[in-house]
C-alpha cells in the first residue's frame, strides 16, 4: 500500500511517532496583534478541505506534533498545533500574551476557511484555552486590562474568534494552581535553598515520610497545616514579585520626571534601577504529599510525580524543575496559585460552549478528584465528564494498567469523535 503508515515507535510525551504521509503539512507563521510570532503545523487530511479543525496550543510545550494529530486526520478532522511565543521557555511567560497569540491562531484558521474550530485544552493548555475562551465569551469592554503584574494588555480591542466546543485532555487546574500543589513549605528562606522548617517538611521522617520506594502517610492535620503554610510561601513570593515591579515603577517615575537637580551619580542610580528587571529564584517545588501517600485522595496512580517518576525527592532538590528562575510578572501570571488568572476551575465558569472534560484515572499528577471540580464549576449546559481508565498523563498505559482494550490514545479518539460530530455534524 503507497499511503501505508511506517510502524509507529515507542509514542514519547504529547509527541506522535509518525502520521500518514497522505496527510498534508503545512507550516503556519502567526503574527500576534501585539507584534510576536509564534509558528504551529497545520495537519489536513486528504480530499476536500473539513468543516472542522481541532485547535492545540501548550503555554510552553511543544505542541506542533502533538499525539492527536495522526487519529483525528485519520477520521477527517484537521489538527492544529500551535507552540506559542514562549515555546520551552517561560521565564518571562505572560498568560495574559498569550491570549492574542490564541487569538491570531484562531484567526488564520477562519481565514483559511474553517467554520468549526474546536479548542483542545491538553494539560497546561487546558486552563489556558479555557481562560482564552472565558474573554472571548465576554463584551469586549468587560476582558481583562492588565496582567496580575500590571502590563496592560489591551483584550478590548482584540478580534477574538470563540471556540465551538472546549475539550479539557487531563487539563490540570493551572500552572498556578499546580504549583501551590507542589510548592515546599518548609523553605524558610528564599534566598537560602537549604534552609527549611522540619516540621513542615513532607521529606522527614517525623511528619510521615519513609524512604523511596516505601510509601508514605501523612496525618490529615499534618496535611491541613502543609497545605496552608504552600500557600502562605506563594503569598510571600507574590509579594516579592510585587515589590521588585513597584521599586522599578517607582524609579521610572522619577526618571520621567525632572532630575536636573540629582548629581550625576545619583541619576546613573534612578536609570539603572528604572530599567533593571529582576529575577526570582524559585527553589524546591516538587513537594506534593500524595506523591508518596497514594491515601490521600486515592486513586489508580502508581507514587512519583511525572517530574521524578523515581523519587520526588530528588526532583525537589536537583537540577530543573518547575519555575526555578522567572521575572516577577512571570512569577505572577503563570506559577503563582495565588495570583494567576489561568485557573480553570474559575474561567471554566465562563465558558458556556459544549464542553468535555476526559481525564486519565493513574494520572500521578493530576487526581480525578480535581477533575470533577473542574466539571462541577463549568458554564456549559452541554457538558460530559469521561474518565479514561488505566492511562498516566500522557495517555500512556499506566504500569498498573491491567485493561486489556485499546491503548488510551486510541481510545480517547474514539471518545473524541462521536462527541465532535453529534455538535458539529
């Protein structure tokens, strides 16, 4: 057979292994209102154009191959995977930029003929698409202004084509909402990644914890007070975040202002300050107690964290990690739980399109407890919760996993495409 697709390889993160070369790849540069580009692959089956394109975008990931591109062009659907400006790079991410990113995207698909547009929100792009779809629901003059660090972001005057359904694909709550998850209370000092309050500590022996691979158990009181004391550290890093944006503001105002009367020296100090953006060092953020105390919550995860599937302590103290170095409005437009405006449990509440929530059941890092807030807070009077059974975040099969049917990829375009069509036939 000439369009026979090569066998596919081990499938890896939200990447396909291969796509059936009849399938049309076309590049997309997308130009933002704002002046930014950002690029994505636009995937088209044989024939006559579809009425329907799905749309993907990540705040950060790598979303131009994503795993959904080769079942849904199989069956006539085409796919867009749009990376955004910050692709794999989110120290300086602003949510609220993104937006017109989105917006841009969505745009070149209605000009490219496109009547139906279904956004896909997977993982971190589920809050995102979500938010993005709440202001775009909204009179132009009710969106929002500015960014949780003040930039203006001017959404009123932003053509912003509405999505015809939303699909949250094990979306979690938000990237700040996660991190409040994840965040080490036990740090006491920022400036001191070693510093830390044993009694607040998930990796001490006395609060519960037993070495990797013993699971642990974390008292339910424990539990509480370590929950308020992540979002006590949140609140100290926004204000953080806020002090070093008012101190810059603060400069700038001077330096606007008449300095003829300031030494030489003393000017050099206010422009130097005006114009300095700082950083925030972030350390330890992977410190969810459920990754090793699978009673809390329980499900069909297996114990880790897709970050340190080996051990989460490891992860919580090395190299990398989540939100390790970002300037103080990145800090307060994506990471932070106590700040960030992508929060799907909140913007879902204004997205009234038909709407399907599936989350996989082992996911490590995302619990169908969640999920089913998520559901609960939707708008839509057309909605529908699916649990995937025996898939881990990346719809993978979960080392549990005993269910002899279709692997979870497969299964949820099967999900997927009835849904689709019974709205958009």
């Amino acid at each position: 057979m000439a369009n026979a697709r090569p066998a596919p390889r081990t499938p890896i993160r939200f990447a396909f292994s291969t796509v059936d070369p009849a399938v049309s790849q076309t590049i997309i540069p997308i130009d933002a209102s704002d002046g930014a580009s950002s690029s994505g692959v636009l995937y088209e089956p044989p024939g006559e154009r579809p009425d329907v394109c799905v749309y993907l975008m990540h705040p950060r990931g790598e979303f131009s191959r994503h795993y959904l591109a080769p079942g849904l062009t199989d069956r006539g659907i085409a796919v867009f995977g749009h990376n955004s400006r910050y692709l794999n790079n989110d120290t300086d991410m602003v949510h609220e930029r993104l937006l017109l990113d989105i917006a841009a995207g969505n745009r070149a698909l209605r000009d490219r003929g496109y009547r139906h547009i279904v956004l896909i929100g997977n993982s971190g792009g589920g809050s995102l698409l979500a938010y993005y779809q709440a202001q775009a629901e909204l009179e132009a003059y009710a969106r929002v202004t500015q960014s949780p660090g003040g930039d203006p972001i001017d959404l009123a005057h932003e053509e912003m084509p509405q999505g015809d359904c939303f699909i949250g694909l094990a979306a979690h709550p938000g990237e700040g909402r996660f991190m409040l998850n994840v965040l080490d209370p036990s740090l006491t000092d920022e400036a001191d990644p070693t510093s830390y309050d044993p009694a607040l500590d998930m990796y001490h022996p006395d609060n519960g914890y037993r070495p990797w691979p013993e699971p642990s158990h974390y008292d339910s009181g424990w539990l509480s007070a370590y929950r308020e004391a992540q979002r006590a550290r949140s609140l100290r890093i926004d204000g953080r975040a806020r002090g070093f944006i008012e101190e810059r503001h603060a400069h700038r105002a001077i330096e606007s202002g008449d300095m003829a009367g300031l030494s030489v020296e003393e000017q050099l100090r206010v422009r130097r300050a005006a114009h300095l953006h700082r950083y925030l060092l972030v350390y330890r953020t992977l410190a969810n107690p459920w990754y090793l105390d699978l009673a809390i919550d329980p499900s069909p995860r297996a114990m880790g964290s897709i970050f340190a599937p080996a051990d989460p302590f490891l992860g919580n103290y090395g190299p990398g990690g989540l939100a390790r170095v970002m300037t103080p409005r990145a800090w307060l437009s994506t990471w932070s739980g106590t700040a960030s405006h992508a929060d799907l449990e909140t913007t879902i509440a204004g997205v009234t399109i038909p709407t399907l929530i599936i989350y996989p059941d082992a996911d490590t890092d995302i619990l169908p407890s969640e999920q089913q807030r998520i559901f609960a807070a939707s708008a839509a009077t057309d909605r529908t919760l699916v649990p995937l059974e025996g898939s881990d975040h990346y719809l993978l099969a979960a080392p549990s996993d005993s269910n002899e049917s279709a692997p979870p990829r497969e299964r949820v375009i099967e999900i997927l495409l009835p849904w689709i069509r019974e709205r958009l036939s």
